[in-house]
C-alpha cells in the first residue's frame, strides 16, 4: 500500500512540473470524482451535499464540499503548489561567440544551487495568448530534455570542493543550443499549440528531468523534484477524496507562491481563502453573525515538508526533538510563530492522530538557528481559526531533487482523512 501510494505521488509530480500543472491535475481529478468547478466571475448557487473547486490564476486551488446537515464550520487542510526553480526572463536567449545560446534566468525562492548542475532541464509553465476578447492561459510543458547547466571543471576552479558562492547571474544559465539564438520561442509555443507570434506573455521555469525513485536496501526511501511540497498536497487531495462529513465543509487548499513568501493575488497571505469562505456563507444564506460562528468552530492545517534529521549532520537539529524519515507525521513549533502550532492547536492534531493510529513527531528548530517558515501564520492571518502547522519529515530540503520516507506518505493521507471526516471542536 505504501509503495503503491508513493509510486502515484510520483507520477502525479512527473506530469506536475510547475505550480500551474499542479492546479490543472487536480481539478482534472476533482473533475472526474464528481466535483463541480466554479469562475471566481460566475454567481455561486451551492446546494447542500454539492462538491466544488475553483482556481485563482490557474496555479492556486481550493475544493470544498457543502454537508448535508446544517453546517457547523470548515476543516482547512493548506499546502502550496509551488518549488524553489529558475524562472525564464522576458528576451531570455544570449548568444555566446556563436557557438551556445544559453537562457537568462533569475531564482524563484531559495533552492540549492549546486544541485541544478549537469543534469537534463526542461521548461514548464503557461503562455498567454488572446482568444476573442479573452487573455487566456495555455499550458507549457516542453517533456524532453532541453536545457543543462554545465559545472566548470575542476582542473578550471581548483577550489570548487572548498565551498563555492554561486552568482545566480554568471553560475547559473542554462544551455539549450549551439547555434544562434531564435529557437526557444518556438519551442514553448509549440508545446502549447499556439504559434510564436501569439505569446503575449509567459511564466516559464525551468525543472529538473530526473524521475521520481524509490530507493533504500528495503526500499525505504523515495526521492523527486518538487517533494515540498507536492508531497503535502497530493496526501491532502487523496484524504479529502476518501472523505465525507455531514456537518462540516471540507476545504482543501494549495498556494502557490509560498516559496516567494505568499504575498500575491493567490498566495496564501491573499484573500484568496476568505473570499471563499463568504462566498460559501453568502451563497448559503447566512448571515454575518452565523459566518463568525462557523469561523469559531472550525479549524486549520497547514502541510508542509519539515526537515528529518541529517544522517552526515545530526548536530544540526533540535537536541531533543529528534524527526526521522519514516518516524511518522510531524508537528511544527516555532516560539517566534513561524509556524502556527501552539500548545492548544497541537493537543487538537494529537487526538486526531492518537483516534487512527498515525505516527507523530515533534519538531523544533535548534534555538541558535532561523530556521524556515511556511504558510500556516500567514494564512490564518487572513481567516483567523485555530491553526497546526504539520509536515512530511524529508532531507535536502529545497534540492532539486529531495529524499523523503516511504511510509510516512501514507500516514499524511490518513491524517488528512481523519482530519477532513472529524467533528471535534476545540474550546480553547
Ligand atoms: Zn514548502
């Protein structure tokens, strides 16, 4: 069950090469489960029992359910649909003493450079064309090897292994052909099936080809692009399927741009949630006060990848709170809130946790480090209810090719149906 669990995740990230892929697949999922999809434009006419989902620019997505009975408030579930990678300039191509042409790219979030070299890259992502009087978005996903990053030799930089500051400018261009420039446009648009002179604009990033793996001498461990945090939001969509409840709505929802710190028009330091909420209020008859008292009896996760232990750098986390690949689910705390647990929204985990028998680790950051941070806070900001930050425990956070634990795939679905199909309220 796990292996097979884990092996879907993978495909699911292979044909989810950006944040707009991510959104696209799962309304093509929620679609053919019987969900029904709404325009942020159209006038919402929601019926007790119905399912639905709907997209703010094409890359975030929130799917909800109406229960049957009178509703007693919302389960939140929130991951995000967005990786650290390179994104694609406007006149990207330079030409280098016509022998390579190479794109310019600038970073999206903060990803580990060094594991960008000398692997095969494709673009992915959407262009803009007009159709009538709409500006619509198509779909890019090149699906061939195409670009790669070469690193300089060692006989060049003697002193590559002594530790290297990558310039995102010079470093890190990839090389997609050998002749002179002209092509690229061409390809994207090709792969989008339009024609290079209707592009009005794009957001194209580069991703990593290598595929998915499941690895270890008892096939323990898996690894892929984009882990954190697909991993995350394909566990919350699989639990939100397998789910019902009759009294509270079920949302689930992914971000994008968390890795660039949420604060976009579909970020989750947006209104993209609350929005929803009214309008479910709104579309539902209720009134202003009987929203704030759904609001006050619902409750929110925030999933998202934490870090497990380092096998070559153990000093590097907490001292006593110790998270392992394979070890379970695990909770979140930050003193500073960057991550939203506190001791009453993780007694709330626990018992949803100790009710199916899931795993639970705790982490913390060693108290002489920063640390990450997530969407969790910020979401709950904007819709204030209880909140829990969770997480997939990985290695190599932020590489463009991470390693995370087989089991623990499978337990993340489970507590995320627990989660979706529970009644529980907390009073604190
Ligand atoms: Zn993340």
């Amino acid at each position: 069950m796990s292996i097979e669990l884990v092996k879907e995740l993978l495909n699911f990230i292979e044909k989810s090469p950006s944040c707009f892929h991510v959104a696209a697949n799962m309304a093509e999922i929620l679609e053919k489960s019987g969900f029904q999809r709404l325009n942020e434009r159209d006038a919402w006419n929601l019926k007790a029992g119905g399912k639905y989902f709907t997209l703010r620019n094409g890359s975030s997505l929130a799917a909800f359910t109406v229960p049957q009975k009178e509703m007693e408030g919302f389960r939140i579930l929130a991951s995000h649909s967005d990786s650290p990678t390179f994104r694609i300039k406007e006149n990207p191509e330079m030409e280098l003493e016509k022998h390579f042409v190479r794109l310019n790219v600038e970073k999206y979030g903060g990803m580990l450079m060094g594991t960008w070299f000398d692997r095969p890259l494709s673009v992915a992502g959407r262009v803009l064309v007009q159709e009538g009087e709409h500006i619509v978005s198509r779909l890019v996903d090149v699906d061939r090897d195409l670009a790669l990053i070469p690193s300089l030799a060692i006989h060049m930089n003697r002193k590559a292994n002594d530790g290297y500051a990558y310039n995102a400018q010079t470093d890190m261009m990839p090389l997609i052909g050998g002749g002179e420039k002209g092509r690229w446009k061409e390809i994207a648009a090709k792969s989008a099936g339009v024609s290079p002179e209707q592009i009005l604009g794009f957001d194209l990033f580069l991703y990593n080809r290598m595929k998915g793996s499941i690895w270890g001498a008892d096939r323990e461990f898996y690894s892929s692009s984009r882990l954190d945090d697909q991993a995350c939001a394909f566990a919350s969509m699989k639990g939100f399927q397998n789910s019902s409840n009759d009294r509270f709505s079920m949302v689930h929802c992914v971000f994008d741009n968390e890795e660039v710190g949420s604060q976009t028009r579909q970020g989750a330091a947006s209104t993209f949630l609350k929005d929803l909420l009214e309008r479910i209020m709104i579309s539902l008859h209720m009134n202003g006060e009987e929203y704030y008292r759904k609001l006050a009896s619902s409750f929110m996760i925030s999933a998202d990848n934490a870090h497990s232990v380092h096998p070559n750098q153990p000093d590097k986390s907490d001292v006593s709170n110790r998270t392992y690949l394979n070890g379970g689910i695990v909770l979140k705390y930050s003193a500073n809130q960057k991550y939203c647990t506190d001791g009453a929204t993780a007694s709330f985990v626990k018992t949803l946790c100790r009710q199916a028998g899931i795993n639970c680790q705790v982490f913390f950051n060693r108290s002489d480090m920063a640390g990450g941070s997530t969407l969790g806070n910020i979401s709950s900001g904007q819709v204030s209810v209880p909140a829990a930050d969770i997480g997939l425990p990985q290695l190599a956070m932020h590489s463009s090719y991470e390693t995370a634990g087989v089991k623990d795939l499978e337990e993340m679905v489970k507590l995320a149906g627990t989660f979706f199909s529970s009644d529980l309220i907390m009073e604190a």
